[in-house]
C-alpha cells in the first residue's frame, strides 16, 4: 500500500482545510485553465451522482512532501475536480485515494 509521507493528519496538526495544503500543483497545471464557482458547484454535484471517471494526474517530481511508494509527486491534472468537491462539501481523503491510485491517479 502506497503512503503519504510526512503523515496528513497527526494529532497536534492543524485540520487540513484544502487539498491544496496537501498536494503541491506542478506548474504545467497551469496550462489548464480554471473554471468558475458555478461551473465547479455543476461540476461537483455532477461527480456527486455519476462518481469521478476522469483520473486526478500526478507527476513525480524532485521535490515534493507528499510521496507515493516513496516517490515526490506534485498535481498534474485535477485542479477543478478538486476543487470542486471541495465546493460541494465532499471531504477528501487522500490516504484513500493514494491507497487506492490505480482507480483514482495516473502516473507518469
């Protein structure tokens, strides 16, 4: 099972309000361009009903706290499904996530 090192959550943590406190985004993910808080609030509810089929991406990088199977990785491609889940109040839970990479994240 793949983990997050250093651990999300420990009991002196400050809660975690964002996956961006999480994941770093690599700076190609710029290139896809974000979309409005009504569009992510549609985009949110949509996932709600019909689930996540498109991948969150992530990119190994050289320098990145969050690591699976003990590789740094930054966000390549998700930005806006991201956030909106956040915006619809879904938590995300990326123990689980990475636990479970090959449903949810693509590797390069």
């Amino acid at each position: 099972m793949a983990q997050v090192s250093p651990k999300i959550r420990t009991a002196q943590a400050a809660p975690i309000s964002s996956w961006r406190d999480v994941l770093p985004v690599h700076p190609a993910a710029e290139l896809f361009p974000m979309m409005s808080q009504d569009e992510l609030l549609e985009l949110g509810k949509d996932i709600a009903e019909n689930e996540l089929h498109t991948n969150i991406v992530l990119f190994e990088v050289d320098k990145s706290q969050v690591k699976v199977n003990a590789c740094p990785v930054a966000l390549l491609d998700g930005r806006n499904r991201l956030d909106a889940l956040e915006a619809t109040g879904h938590r995300i839970d990326f123990k689980k996530l990475i636990a479970q990479r090959t449903k949810t994240f693509v590797f390069f």
